[in-house]
C-alpha cells in the first residue's frame, strides 16, 4: 500500500512539473474604437530584454483564440517566440453563417470598418511599448477565414511580416496589392468548403508573384502532409503543405509553419 501511495506521489509531482514547464498564454484586452477586443498572448521570459519573433494567429469562422491556442499550439513548438493568438467578432461568413452570428475576420479592406485591421495594428503597437519585438521575424499564420485574413494582412500591412502561412484559404479579390514574400500555404486536397482548384489557383498566382522557379523540390513531411519548395532568386520562396485531408486543419501543420518561419528569419 505504501509503495502504490508514493507510486501516485511521484506520478502526480511528475505532472505538476510537467504542467508548470508548459508556456500558458495570457487573456488580454485592447479597446479598438470603444469595442473591447481580445487575444491569448504568450511572450517568454526573455521578451523584455532580448530581441523576440512574433507569430500572430487567427482562427478560423466560428473558432475561438482558446481553440487556436489549443489547435495550433505554436507557443509550445516555439517557446522562444511571441505568440498570439487573436479572438475574432461575430462576422457573416463568406461560405456559412451568412446573419454572421459565429467569430470571423473581415474578408476584404473596408470590410466591417477595417476593424480586424485596427485590431492588428493596436495589439502589436502595445507589445512593441512592452517587448523587444524582433521586427524582421514578425509572421502571420490562420485557418480558413483566419488564413483568408493572413492573405489581407499580406495586402494591407505587408511590409510589417517576414512571411506568412495561411490554411485553406484562397484570395477572392486582386492579388495585385501583395508584394513579393516567403509564403507557406496548406490545402487539403478534399477540402469541401474551399475546393483545391481554388486554392491552386491561389498558390499558383503567388508563385508567379514571388517569382519561383517553376519546378518544385522536396521540403519536408509530416505524417500526410507533403511540403513542396519552390525556390525563389528574389528571396521570396514559396512552399506548398498539400495533404489528402478535408477542411479540417491538420495536426501536423504547425510544426512545418514553424519550420518555415525559422527559415525565414533573417
């Protein structure tokens, strides 16, 4: 009996430990235009004193910031960098929840007052005034509407990032607002709510832009996921996750979007 007590000691402190050396967000709070806006922000230790990345992501319509802190996991696969992860507002959906009563992100510039955008810019002016921003290892990340955010981002603040990695998403306006920069996308190649052609024709119209070469080479591999490299001599290249998957965000995604953002920072 005493043996299976100090068993169960040892395995609970082995727990606690193991809880307490896991990075935890933090809810915080901006008001934007007298509306109260929200995100998860985790910033390690060294952010005050040293000079730290930051990964911004967006969930996608009908996701919360506590699903995404949970779904991506970035802070925990990169616990030397800022990660946050936003919360969006009720917002009509491009596809579902047409009265827009679930979370989402304005799908184009001017779209809900650019109050997602506003959103942005205020969350990373304040860790500018509290952290060491590393402002060459800024990157923007999200799924499904979230990653059709990152793709306005890209448009609208472009020179803040150093790359981007949206997620089932597809540009339905001019790509001619983007400039040339390191870009990850993934597709499920049965995704039923935005359909691979549409995706490719995205992927494709950014490899043009960023001036890859035409053939791609072998990146890296996470379970199904297949990452393809397309070189760039401008420094721009881009790399396709193609995955035989729906429009559920992969588990293994996360762990090549932080492998490409490392690439990236210069």
């Amino acid at each position: 009996m005493r043996i299976l007590v100090m068993t169960i000691v040892l395995l609970f402190s082995t727990h606690v430990l193991a809880c307490a050396d896991t990075p935890t967000p933090t809810e915080r709070r901006w008001t934007v235009e007298g509306v109260e806006r929200q995100a998860l922000v985790y910033a390690p230790a060294t952010a005050t004193t040293t000079k730290t990345p930051v990964i911004f992501a967006f969930h996608g319509h009908g996701g919360t910031m506590r699903y995404a802190a949970q779904k991506f996991g970035y802070h925990r696969l990169w616990p030397e960098a800022m990660v946050v992860y936003m919360q969006g507002l009720p917002t009509p959906g491009a596809l579902t929840d047409p009265q827009g009563r679930r979370n989402g992100w304005q799908k184009t510039a001017g779209d809900q007052k650019d109050r997602d955008l506003k959103f942005f810019d205020a969350v990373l002016a304040s860790l500018k005034k509290e952290y060491q921003v590393d402002a060459k290892r800024i990157f923007a990340t999200g799924h499904s509407n979230g990653g059709a955010f990152t793709y306005l981002l890209w448009a609208e603040r472009g020179d803040t990032f150093a790359a981007v990695a949206p997620a089932a998403a597809a540009v339905g306006w001019s790509l001619s607002r983007l400039k040339p920069k390191p870009a990850l996308h993934v597709a499920g190649e049965n995704d039923e709510l935005v359909r691979f052609p549409m995706q490719q024709r995205t992927m494709d119209a950014i490899r043009k832009l960023n001036g890859c070469d035409p053939t791609g080479k072998p990146w890296a591999k996470a379970g199904t996921l297949v990452g393809t490299l397309y070189p760039s001599k401008s420094g721009a290249p881009f790399v396709s996750v193609i995955y035989p998957g729906t429009h559920a965000f992969p588990e293994e995604a996360p762990v090549l979007i932080v492998r490409f953002f490392k690439e990236q920072a210069h």
